[in-house]
C-alpha cells in the first residue's frame, strides 16, 4: 500500500513562481511513489467573494497548469473540491471540535482581515476546519505545503487528535512533507514578502507571463548602487534575487554573481539580465503547453469528471466509518 498524499490549490488568479516552487515540483515528483490526492479548492477562494463568473475559467486554468507542470491525471486523483460532498459533511462535523479562539489567532485569518475588513464571513474564520477537511477525507499521511500553511497543518493534526479521542481511532496525523529539503517560501520581487496570486502582480512572476512581461518584470526588481566594500553584508532584496536565480539559474552563474557581490564588483543590470533570461527559459515551454490543455476543454472536463469519481471513492469510505464511530447511523 503506498502512503496517501493530499494537497490542494486554490483557483484565484493565475499561478506563479511560488506555486511551481511551494508545491507542484512537489506534486510532479510525489506521483510517482505515493498515492497522490490533488485538488482545486473552489470552495476556499469562495471566502474572498470572487467574481464566480470567472471561478469555472480560473479552475480550468489551475488544472491545465498543473498538468503542463508535470503531473499525470493517469497516475494521481486530480479532482475540483465541490465534487465531492463528503468534504462538506467532514467539514460540518470537525467544525463541533474547533473552537472560536483558536481560529480567531490563526495568522492567516488576521491578514484576511486587515487585507478584507468588510468581508469577514465566518468561511474566512473556518477556513482551517475546511483544509482539515481536505486531508483527513483521505486520511492522508503527508501533505506538501508551502512555509505559510504549517499553522493550518498543525491545527489538521489538532482536529484529527480531538475526533480520535473523542470517538475512535479513524485519522492519521498528517505531516508536512518537502522531500527532505526545507519549506520554500518564493520571495517576490519587490523584496516584500513573497510572490502571490492577488497582492502586487508586477512582484509576482506568473507561469502564464509572456517573455517581454517577464523581463519587464524581473528587471523592475528591487536593488541598490551595490556593496561599497568586498564582504558587505548582503541586504534582504538582494538575498531574495539569488534566492530568485538560484531555482531558475545554473549553480556556475549563481556562484559567479555571488563572488562579484563579495568582491564588490557586483552589475545588478547584468545580474538581472541573466535571471531574466533564464525565468523566460524556464516559464515558456509550461506557459505554451497550459495553453495547448486550456483550450482543449472535452479533455478537462473529462479529466474533473473522472477525478471526482476517483476521489469520491476514498471519501465515502471515510465518511462512512465517521458517521459509525459517532453513532450516526440510524
């Protein structure tokens, strides 16, 4: 029996850098050892109001990348969240063993509502219940997340303990799982925070840039006049251009910037180029590919139709055995 992975990407705008790097290297690599669980969290990104006229396009999307990204609906359960009802009704049951408190105190929540103070709806608060959800529907034992989920993951390991105790052994605790190599959080380019779907897309390099955009872009980046003196400390922006370069570049190129840097040396102009020209080799054959599946949409819908039946599967079963351990069956 192989060990079941779970792991889901909402469909707000487009995906980027930090998606490909966060997660779906990770997908691509994870289907060929595990029993893969991949979802478009439609439900989730409901908690920010979307136009829903959009949502059907952007899901489409999400799935299209992903496949251009690597993974193969043949190996994995690829399916969108809504088609499985069995998540709402785990959703429904954890949400009697979480509690107000703690989910008022997740980070992310309280971005939410300093980004979105007019729209604090309570499936913003509950957020975290609904990702709970998403895993243990599956029982998964790993799950891929990006530096910024962790919390969300802890408080899956949370609702897990307090259903086993409560009412039986059902869930496994699930872990984050990475290969072995540290949580990456993909910097933006502005040298604030990370890349992301909605906040500052000139910051953000998206796999569906075309290659003058995402020159434009990386050469926009954030840098200064350069270090005064051999061995400067190196200030975060620049830190975040070989983080940057150092996923897209080869080790040879990186290793020579830095040794400029540390000379003080260093032409961010030429530094920049060089990212630029490798970010544009490595988005453009996904770009062109995402493209080719997007527009094939017998091919999509046939791939959500048979992903929902796959994932319904593994759902019932843990529904199922739920509603036993608590007595709900009549």
């Amino acid at each position: 029996m192989k060990e079941i992975v779970v792991s889901g990407i909402r469909p707000t705008g487009f995906l980027h850098l930090g998606n490909y790097f966060g997660a779906m290297r990770n997908y691509v690599r994870m289907q060929e050892e595990y029993d893969c669980y991949f979802f478009v969290a439609d439900w989730h990104s409901l908690t920010t109001h979307p136009d829903t006229k959009e949502l059907n396009g952007s899901v489409q999307r999400v799935i299209a990348e992903n496949i251009a990204a690597g993974l193969v609906p043949e190996k994995v359960c690829l399916y969108v969240q809504s088609t499985v009802p069995e998540i709402a009704e785990l959703y429904m049951l954890l949400n009697m063993l979480a509690y107000k408190g703690e989910l008022e105190k997740t980070t992310t929540f309280k971005d939410k509502v300093r980004l979105q103070p007019q729209n604090v709806n309570a499936g913003l608060l509950t957020y975290p219940v609904l990702m709970a959800a998403d895993i243990l529907i599956h029982r998964a034992k790993y799950v891929p997340v990006g530096k910024d989920q962790e919390q969300h993951l802890e408080m899956a390991r949370n609702f897990a303990q307090r259903f086993n105790h409560r009412y039986g052994d059902l869930f496994p605790e699930p872990a984050a799982f990475n290969f072995g190599a540290q949580l990456l959080k993909v910097p933006s380019l502005d040298g604030t925070g990370k890349m992301s779907k909605s906040e500052n897309q000139y910051a953000t390099l998206y796999l569906a840039d075309d290659n003058d955009l995402i020159r434009k872009k990386v050469m926009k980046a954030k840098t200064d006049s350069g270090p005064t003196e051999p061995n400067s400390e190196m200030p975060d922006y620049i830190q975040n251009m070989f983080q940057l370069m150092s996923l897209v570049s080869e080790e040879s190129v990186v290793e020579k910037f830095r040794d400029d840097f540390n000379k003080a040396s260093i032409r961010y102009g030429d530094m920049k180029k060089q990212l630029a020209d490798d970010m544009v080799q490595f988005i453009t054959p996904i770009r062109e590919k995402a493209e080719a599946i997007y527009a094939d949409k017998t091919y999509i819908r046939n791939i959500i139709a048979s992903g929902a039946e796959k994932a319904r599967v593994s759902a019932q079963k843990t529904i199922e055995a739920a509603r036993e351990m608590m007595g709900l069956v009549y």
